[in-house]
C-alpha cells in the first residue's frame, strides 16, 4: 500500500518502519517538527512536508501518529474526502476523524513504542473502522506487520485495553526504574534480578498472576515489611510506593 | 552431597526438587508439618520426621527452608556441632544460626518460588558461610542447581537485594493481578497484553528502565490520565493504584 505518515514521533517512526520493512511505500511524511519529518523522509526515501496543504492526495492510508493534543487541532485543517484516515491513540474515539473523511478508523498499535530503540518488537494491532472498506484495509495493513491476528476493537474497549497497558507496562517499567535507582545507590547489580523478573512474567502464560504472588505481603510477614520499610529510610520516594503496594496486596488477599 | 532438608513449603520443596535432579540425595525431610515432610520424603525416596531429636547427624548440608518466624524459634532446638548449616531467608542475618553450629550460612534463592508450579525456573543463589569450609560448600551446592553463577552476599547486601526483588516482582504481579481481574470484569482478554508485558521485560537486557518509559504519565498527559481515572471510577482500589503510581512517575520525571 502507499501511506502517507502524519506525525514524526515515536509511533510514527515505528510504524513507518514497519510498513517499509513489510513492503509498504510511505509516499510522505507530515509533521509539525520539520527536521524530525525530513530525517524520516530521508530514511524512508520519500518526501515530507510541514503543511497540510501540499499532502499527497493519492495514498491508498492515511495514518495520524500524534499526540491526543495535536490530534484535537490537525483534525480541523485536514481534509480526505473518500480517503481512508486512522489515528493511532488508544484514548481516543474513532469519531474524531469524521470530519475529516467518511472512511475513518483506528490503528492502535498496543506496544510500548520508541524510536531510540533499535530492534523492533512484534506490534499486536488492535484497529476498527467506519465501514467495511476501512475495516478490511487496515486489518491488512496491520496483517503485514505483526505475528499476532489483529484484533478487531471498538473505541470503548480500545480505551480499557489502553488503560491496563498502562497498568501493566508503564507502572511495571516506573518500579523496575525505582528498583536500578535503589540498587545503584547501594552498589548493587540490578541485572541480577532479570532471571526474577523474567519467571514473574514467564508464570503469566500458564497461571493467573492473582494465585502466583509470593513474598511478604501476601503472607502478612510484618517483621520483613518493616525491616524492608527500615532499609528504605532513605528513599521516603520508594518508601511510599513500597508501602502502598503492600496495603494494596493485603487488601486484595 | 547427602543433604537433611529442614521445612516442607514451597522453598523447601523446590530447592529439594533442584538438588535431586542435580544428583544430590535429601537424606532426610524435617517439619513441623508432618503431612507435607511424608509426602516430600515420598517424592524424594527418603525418610521424614517432625522432631529434630531424631535428626540424622550424618549428612554433609543441613538446609534450613522455613518461615523466618519458624526460622527464630527452631535454632533454639536445633543442635548441630560440627555440621554445615544454612538457611534461606533473604532478610535474616546469617549469625541466627550460630549457636546451631560452628558453620553456618546463608543459601538465598533470588527468584519467586512456589511448588505448585511444575516447571522449575532458574534460581540464582546468593551465599555466605562463616568460614571457609562453609562458603565453599555453599557455593558448589548453588553452582549444581543454577545455570548463573552463585554470588557472595553479605547478609546486608542480601536483604537489600529481597527489598528490590519484592518491587520487581511481587508488585509488578500484583499490579498484573489488578490489570487482569479488571479485564476480566470489563470482557478484554488479559493475555492480549503479554507481548507488551514481554517487550517491556526485553528491554531491561539493553536499556536502562529509567530512559524507557512510554505512556500519559512520562508525558503528562492530563487529559488521557483523566480519561482513565473516570474508567476506573468502579474500581476504587485500582484506581488509587493507579493515582500513586501516576504521581510517582511525574515525581521523578
């Protein structure tokens, strides 16, 4: 397919790299940021532009990879008419695009997604659309791209799906990051603790991670909580969250 | 080596586990519960018992599995001159055995451990001995059971490495835990997020988390972090959760 990529970020990168590495021709890219979007053009050998009124009319998908903000103001001056458009956040309804064109969608790519990082991970897509034509493009489009079957999702669960990804990989990521800080400080190797983590997540393939918690919360260990509590004196940052979690695992047991 | 393994739960079970398959002989199974020791004496073709009068006095290693209560009130009874006597605790010092022998130490498995999971992990040891003798019997000990080298920890250097292990694991699968039960209720497939879960965990191998972050937090987005806060309205507990954490990651941005 040929695509034209509105936006310059993380996702836009990624994706557009995908769609390239599967066969795809970005025909454009579109952004605010014109060095971000030259540096893309480059790399996809296509053209870019900073306007909305030089964008190329014969893309078979237009895909908006900017941020909620953004995409609240560009929907205004961007106008497909027969065209098929599908932004990329997971909060937002499809809606949104209706004035933009009347085949509208949503490419949601549920993965944690930067550009600085070089290998790329498989991306499950999870896409709707306003009709039939829009729905059965970017199925393709997202088939071409990822191992997993996409996954047909409306606005409503799209936005659930979004805030347990959150759940389970930004605030996951945010503890790993206040566990290196601590282990840092007290001169300690944080990379011992992967082959923990790895089993944590390696038990969710087969058992519910609700029947798997170990540790001492879930035994109610107070004298390991308040030592734990003590050798974290220093930190009162990581003290809280420490001791907040516990609470939460003790009223859920 | 002819190993007495002393308790029955599941570190003892799954340390057992890993010393038979590695061709050690568990000579002996004490515990309180003496329903638990006939039944891992049974797994394990050895005899079992629950009073440490008749405690075999022969074997090479005495391993010390139980609770830290447990482990408190059993080293007043426990008499083994001579022997080499280690427990498994990661937040109690090792000198709690010191009157138990001349030769103690600490044997800490860094990994969730439970026996009702079949498959056996990797466990990485942590030890230290209170003399030569011990720390090296320790140490092949450890080195015949894991694929990652044993490590020398001090009693300080371990609790702080079970405080950081609680956080990387024991909270991150609470948080998995909430996540699920809230798509469950809400009708999403939980394991539609595992390739995020998975990628997320990658990532530790080659960047540090702390310049990894993605999502509303990272980026302060208000808007979607409000958004999300309303679809957790019937979950209050996760929704606090998931207040803190947001705040803690703006915290540190």
């Amino acid at each position: 397919m040929n695509i034209v990529m509105i936006g310059s970020g993380n996702v836009a990168t990624v994706l557009g790299r995908k769609f390239t590495a599967a066969g795809h021709k970005i025909v454009q890219v579109i952004s605010r940021n014109a060095s971000a979007a030259t540096e893309l053009a480059y790399e996809w050998d296509t053209e870019s532009s900073n306007y909305f009124s030089v964008i190329n009319k014969n893309a078979d998908v237009y895909i908006v990879a900017v941020s909620d903000n953004a995409l609240q103001e560009l929907v205004h001056d961007l106008k497909l008419p027969g065209k098929i458009v599908a932004h990329t956040a997971g909060s937002v309804p499809k809606e949104i695009l209706k004035n933009v064109t009347g085949h509208y969608g949503v490419f949601y790519p549920l993965q944690s997604i930067r550009k600085d990082i070089t290998r790329l991970p498989d991306i499950p897509i999870f896409f709707e659309g306003s009709d039939d034509r829009t729905s059965i493009t970017l199925k393709k489009l997202a088939q071409s791209i990822s191992f997993k079957q996409p996954v047909f999702a409306s606005s409503e669960d799209r936005m659930k799906l979004h805030v347990a990804a959150v759940i389970v990989s930004n605030f996951t990521n945010h503890l790993y990051a206040l566990a290196e800080q601590y282990c840092k400080k007290e001169g300690i190797d944080f990379h011992q603790l992967l082959p923990l983590i790895e089993e944590t997540v390696q038990r969710l393939k087969t058992d519910s991670p609700a029947g798997t918690l170990t540790g001492p919360a879930i035994r109610d260990d107070q004298p390991t909580i308040q030592k734990h509590l003590e050798l974290l004196k220093d930190y009162p940052h990581l003290q809280k969250v420490y001791q907040l979690l516990t609470e939460s695992i003790l009223q859920t047991k």
